[in-house]
C-alpha cells in the first residue's frame, strides 16, 4: 500500500471496525511509514483523551422524578384506556352510538380535570385521585396498542416525535401554535383533554378550523 | 461475530423482549430495571448533546416518559440499547433544535472543514469537568457539527459498535465511519488550535 492512510482509515483502525484484510494491510504501511505512525499515535492520544473524560453523575432525585411523572402518566393512560374500553363495549349498538360519543368527551374532560387537581404521585390513601374512577370501569384491557391515543374525540397515532391525528401522517402543518398563545388557548379551551398528549413536552397534530395546525408546549 | 458473542446477544435480546413483556403485561418493576440499566448512559448523552446539567436532567426525564409510553411496543428487532438510545438522539435532536440552531443540519456529507459553533452563551464553566484537560475536550466536543458530535460522543463515550450507532442514528455503517473520523479530527484540530 503506497498511499497514506486517510483519517478515515486511522480512525476505523484504533476502533479495530476494520476487516482482517484491510487490518493486515494498513499494519504493513504503518511499520513502513513513520509519518502515518505518528498520526495514529495522535489520533489514540486523543481518543484515549475524550475517553478519560469524567463522567457525569445524574442527580440524586432524577430517578424519583422520572418515577413519579411516569406513574402519573401511567394513571392516565389507565383511565383512557378504562374510559374507551367501556364505551367500545357500548358503540356496537348504532343507536347508542352518539350519545357515547358525548359521553366519552364528557368523561374524558371530567377526567383530565380530575387528573389536574391531584398532585404527580398521589399518596396511597388519598381518596379523591383519578384511580377512584377505575373501579367503575373494570380491568385494564390488554393489548392495545401503546402508541395510539384517542383523545378530543379523535385518534392520534404516535409518529416519530409527535402526536399526529389519523389521516394526516402525511400532511405538512399548515400552522404551528404555542400553548400558550391565544390561539393555544382556544385551542386547548375547546379540546382540554389535550392535555393529555402534551403533558411531557410532545407535539400534537390535529386538524382544527379547517387547517392542519401543530399544537406544542413551547 | 463470534459465536459467544451471538449467543450473548441473543440472550440479552431476550432479557430485553421480557422486560418490554412484563412492562405490557402491568408489572411496574420492569420499567424500573430499565431505568436503573440506562439512566446513567441517557444522562451523559444528554449531558454531551446539551452541554447543561439541568438540560440534561430534563432531557432525561423526557426521554424515560417516551420510553415508558413506547416500551409495551419494543418487540426486540433491535437490542433495547440501541432502541432507547435511538429514542434518546431523536429527543435530544427535537428539543435542542428549539432553543438553538443546529450547528450542523444532520445531512450524511457535512461540509470538509467547516466548523460551526455552539450558542456561546452556554456557559463554558456548565462544561467544566475536573480535569482542565477533560473541560478542554468538553468544549472542543459541544464546537463540533451535531452529526459529527453525536457520533463522537455514541463511539468515545457511550462506548457503541459502529454497527449499533448505524442502528441508533439510521444511517449506514460507512457514513458513521466517516463522521467518527471527521469528527475527531475537527476535534484534534480545535484542540491544536487552543493549546
Ligand atoms: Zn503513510
């Protein structure tokens, strides 16, 4: 091998991500090419700097934080999913059809409220927190799928990064509003059990006043 | 690969694939294994990534809800490493683009040579570490194109295969050969420049 290696090949060849062949053939070059041996040895001291760098310890009370957003974000889920699981039982009926329809965005509202009232990890023998209502419904319902949500009487699916309302994967926003703009606000006074979705930071896509309009905290 | 190594990750697939089982089935411990099991490595990514403590605490705890919200849908096509971890990048990506351009639009050919700078009001003592050295690196490391910077810090610091960070970033195993190599190198470069 007549050419020096190139950054590339230095590089691959410290991380030994490298086949056999091209390992045995850049060995050859370097014990014959003392320009090539002194970039390698730059390229490990500085490899072997960025290694030694200290790690960073998370804070102590970042585990208890994660725990307590997740188990009241579990507790929606749980909710929603009680609350649609009982008013899928009731749609089979066409007649009942809308009015669970206004139900489920009754329930859903009422809930959000609720679920905004209690404190993130509600202690064990308080009364009055969102799992109260669970009782009413019955057992969570398995298998669902963990990345659709169905909330403002629509469905959203997961996608990516966002919250996206079905049937519009593939659109392009038309306009991106802040929460807490007005027109967030208006948004959100129309929808409040938004909330749900945008709670830790997510994006929601939704159709709204014949647009398609992205939705975020900030 | 050899055959341990194979017979390795498979197992650790399906330790993985049970986790993300019991996780649907209701038991709450097994988020909690997760977290214990990555917390540490989420947080220097997202430390390394956002150069803030803070940022990287919040980060943290954004990326821990998505992965407990998706991981019922974890069905072991990837190693649960390599699944949190993608998690974590497109977060990290989404949130930091917000409050501050991306150095480096995240295309798979950055320009040769062109080196871009960090919102210099992040302070350069929030990137101290104790080492003078280490804190050197550290700024060297946040000046560098995100694409490049990201999978510097994925291969020196998180300690990931090439094929794993391929998996993690979505690219091909060649083009994070190159963006390792380019990046250290406008990494070495920085670091001449400053000494
Ligand atoms: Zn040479």
């Amino acid at each position: 091998m007549k050419r020096h290696l190139s950054t590339e090949q230095l590089s691959s060849f410290v991380d030994a991500e490298i086949g056999h062949a091209e390992m045995r053939e850049l060995e050859l070059h370097l014990e014959a090419c003392p320009y090539c041996r002194s970039r390698l040895s730059s390229m490990r001291r500085l490899v072997v700097e960025i290694r030694q760098m200290e790690r960073a310890t998370p804070p102590r009370d970042l585990a208890y934080q994660v725990k307590a957003q997740v188990v009241a974000h579990g507790e929606v889920r749980t909710l929603e999913r009680r609350v649609r699981d009982f008013f899928r039982s009731l749609v089979f009926d066409p007649s009942v059809r809308a009015a669970t329809a206004m139900g489920l965005g009754t329930v859903m509202v009422a809930g959000f409220l609720l679920w905004q009232s209690v404190p993130p990890v509600p202690p064990p023998h308080h009364g009055a927190n969102v799992l109260k209502v669970s009782t009413t419904f019955g057992e969570t319902p398995l298998g669902l799928p963990e990345t659709t949500s169905e909330v403002a009487g629509r469905e959203f699916v997961w996608s990516g990064d966002r919250w996206v309302q079905k049937g519009l994967e593939w659109r392009q926003p038309d306009a991106r509003v802040m929460l807490a703009s007005p027109e967030g606000q208006a948004m959100i006074s129309r929808h409040a059990d938004l909330m749900l979705l945008l709670t830790d930071g997510s994006r929601v896509v939704m159709r709204y006043r014949l647009g398609t309009v992205e939705l975020s905290k900030g | 690969m050899g055959v341990a190594t194979v017979s390795t990750l498979i197992h650790s697939l399906d330790v993985d694939v049970e986790l993300a089982e019991r996780h649907r089935c209701g038991d709450t411990q097994a988020f909690n294994e997760v977290y214990a099991r990555f917390e540490e490595m989420v947080y220097n990514l997202a430390f390394r990534l956002s150069g803030n403590y803070e940022e990287a605490a919040d980060l943290t705890q954004e990326i821990f809800l998505r992965v407990y919200r998706h991981l019922g849908s974890f069905g072991g096509r990837s190693t649960l490493k390599t699944w949190i971890f993608r998690i974590a990048i497109n977060h990290c990506r989404d949130r930091l683009s917000r409050w501050r351009p991306l150095t480096q639009p995240l295309g798979d050919d950055p320009g040769e040579g062109e080196v871009t700078y960090a919102d210099p009001s992040r302070g350069p003592e929030e990137l101290a570490v104790a080492a003078d050295e280490g804190r050197r690196v550290a700024e060297g490391l946040a000046r560098l194109p995100s694409a490049f910077r990201e999978a510097v810090v994925l291969r020196d610091i998180e300690g990931l295969s090439y094929e794993e960070i391929a998996e993690v970033l979505g690219v091909r195993i060649g083009t994070v050969r190159s963006r390792i190599a380019r990046g250290r190198d406008q990494l070495r470069a920085l670091l001449e420049i400053r000494s």
